[in-house]
C-alpha cells in the first residue's frame, strides 16, 4: 500500500499511544469483543516515554490528594485481578514511607486521605523510622506516615502483560508507526501515520508527552520536563534490601524525592520529582551525565538521608514527565467532539493508576460517561471561560 493511502479496514476504537493508559484501555475494551486498533510510534513497552524504569510506585495513602484514594484503591484490586488472569506476578508489597519537615503539605495530606479513608497507617516519629529503618537519617523534627499496603508496580511488565492480553482478545496493535495527525471526518475518527490513515469510530488519544503535540487546537497546559533516575549501590548489605519500604522524601530545602529498595540486587533506585528541565518529547537529550545534576542531585540526598547507599552508581537513565500546573492529570472528552477521549499530563504519579484509567477510558468512549469522580482531573479546571465549542458541549 502506498504512503498516505486508505487502510480499508474500518475499526470501532483506536488507541492513539499503547504506553501506560494505553494498553491498558486496549485491553478493556478488547476484552468486550470491540475492534480495536493500538498505534504507537516505538514498541511497546520502550525506553522512550515515561513509564521505563522496570518499577514504579503504587502508595495508596496519597500525598497528592486525597481525591486520588478511591482510584487507588480500585487500581490495586484491577491490577491484582490482571495477576490471577495471568499467572504473572506485577505487584511486590513492601509498603510505603512518606517522610517530610514539620508542616510539609505532602506528609499532611498523605496523613489527611488515610484518616479519611480509614486505611491502615502509621504516623512516626523521626526516632521511630530511624530505629526500624537504620539506612536512614533525618532531623529530630521531621515526621512520616506508613502505608504497609502499598509497594510497587513492574512496569514494563504490567504494560506488556496487558498488550498481549489485549492481542489475545483480538486488538490489533500497531509498532513503530508514528501517528502523524489525528481529526474528525463526519461521524468518524481518522489518524494519519507516515504510511496510512485508519479509521474508526471513536477515538482515544494517550501519546504521553505527544499528547499536546497531537491535540494541538485544545491547548493543553502540559509541560515536559526531562527527568532521571539512579540506581546506587549500598555500601551495607541488605540495610535496603530486606523489609525496606518504597519512599517518598519531602525535604525543607534538599528537594522531594522518591525511591525503592534493593529488592533484587540491582541497587537503590531513586528519582527526584521536583526540578528538572524543561524540553520537547522529540528532542529530549536521553543521555544520564549530560548534566553534573543528573547523578549529583540523587547522590546528595542519599549522602544526607540514606548515607549507607550513596555507593557506585550501577545505572542511570533519562525520563519524562508531563506536568500539568496543578500536577494533576487530565482526562476528559473533547470539547467539540464526543467520540473523542484523551488523557495526558500524568506529572510523574500517573502510572499506578493505569488499570482503573484504562477501564476508565474504556468506559468513557463506549458509555459516553464514567462511574468514577474525575470531576477535579477535566480540563475546563484551566480555563477561565468556556470556550464557544466548549459550551455548546456542556450544554451550558
């Protein structure tokens, strides 16, 4: 077939990005016997987005809202279900650690939403994590809660596991095809890659760092920053390996960083959500020590609050993340277009949520609406005035 040609094959839902909320929505809606078709410009899983890593952190005590709980919650159970489907283990429980200063908002809210919540947690002192997690070194006025119920996510993994289980409920999906342009024709969805266009009838567009790019008219209030993380070796053995918890660290003036045990002896992993620098998903410099900071900001913190496990650096590696400026995320429908369902600006804490979202979306493109409250994640929160299309949308 020629390049720019029709791909006669017409499909009830295409998936513009197979990365985290990707998959995972193929899978859904694939599971219900609808044609589905996945297009993604790299493999899937790949080193290129923001979800590689080979871990990420599932706390359901949630220092980012406590809006975000119920979410939590339903995630975990989603992803626990996808095990028993599968056979395959995607979830290791070591429970999780959220530390910070004295009227750290992080701490506070983490605290908030699992009072609220009623989930089971614990609030420490500084003298009480430093006696049950030696490796660790904090100021006497600092404070933190546990979450014993949380842990982490293998990401690529879970993202694989649910391709295949998408491939074997019958969506077809797509690799190394870059999506050039997605719009509307009539009642219809079409997306432009650099061989074909393909056409269904909704549309679900999670292209990660892409999304603004694609979904350009809309605006979107997404910033990409390039992010890195570490992996250290600690110079004690086992101080980190053996009932050490994932972490989350909200310093008063060193940073807010996050981290997870020496689970497999492959090292301390640890990232820093705050800082980084600005860029574009195309031009990202994927390079670790291109900055003095890329290593230099990760060893500082563990010099000051983990000493034991600033050793070598086993492994370093560039991601992204897309930051909206409430760091919230952002799922919606179109404003101008309601067979149209995108989700973007996942700011760094989108990943363990991608089972619910991806049933979320799934929901949303066949339903026309979702069960869950999103009311706080949709994208009119930016706007100070509806735009024309958007009012004829909401009927307001």
């Amino acid at each position: 077939m020629k390049t720019g040609g029709w791909k006669m094959v017409h499909y009830d839902v295409m998936i513009v990005g197979g990365g985290t909320m990707g998959s995972a929505a193929a899978y859904f809606l694939s599971e219900q016997k609808l044609k589905v078709l996945v297009i993604d410009q790299f493999t899937i899983p790949n080193d290129r987005g923001s979800h590689h890593g080979h871990t990420r952190m599932l706390r359901l005590a949630n220092g980012n809202g406590g809006r975000y709980v119920p979410l939590g919650i339903e995630a975990l159970q989603l992803w626990r279900e996808l095990e028993q489907e599968t056979g395959k283990s995607l979830y290791k429980q070591t429970g999780a650690l959220t530390v910070g200063f004295p009227g750290s908002e992080f701490v506070t809210e983490t605290i908030e939403s699992a009072v609220k919540f009623q989930m089971n947690h614990e609030v420490l002192s500084a003298a009480q994590i430093m006696e049950r997690w030696p490796g660790i070194s904090i100021p006497e006025d600092y404070y933190g809660c546990y979450d014993p119920e949380a842990g982490f996510l293998f990401s690529e993994e879970a993202i694989r596991t649910y391709k295949e289980q998408a491939i074997f409920y019958g969506a077809t999906v797509l690799e190394n095809e870059k999506v050039l342009e997605v719009n509307t024709v009539g009642d219809y969805c079409q997306v432009s890659t650099e061989k074909v266009v393909y056409q269904a009838d909704k549309l679900i567009v999670t292209a990660g760092a892409w999304a603004k790019e694609l979904l350009k008219p809309l605006d979107l209030p997404i910033q990409v920053i390039r992010k890195t993380i570490g992996w250290f070796k600690p110079n004690e053995e086992h101080i980190y390996s053996e009932d050490f918890p994932v972490f989350v660290f909200d310093t008063k003036n060193d940073g807010h960083y996050y981290g997870f045990p020496d689970f497999d002896g492959s090292g301390v992993k640890l990232g820093r959500m705050d800082l980084g620098y600005e860029t574009k998903a195309d031009t990202l410099d994927r390079e670790f020590g291109t900055y003095e900071d890329d290593e230099g900001d990760l060893r500082r913190f563990l010099e000051i609050y983990m000493p034991s496990a600033a050793g070598q650096l086993l492994d370093g590696k560039v991601s992204m993340f897309s930051n909206t400026p409430d760091h919230d995320f952002i799922i919606d429908f179109h404003p101008e277009h309601s067979n149209i369902v995108f989700a973007a600006g996942f700011s760094g804490h989108g990943f363990k949520f991608a089972s619910v979202i991806g049933s979320m979306l799934a929901e949303m493109i066949v339903e026309g609406k979702t069960s869950r409250d999103i009311s706080f994640l949709r994208l009119k929160r930016f706007k100070t005035e509806l735009s024309d299309c958007q009012k004829r949308y909401s009927g307001s």
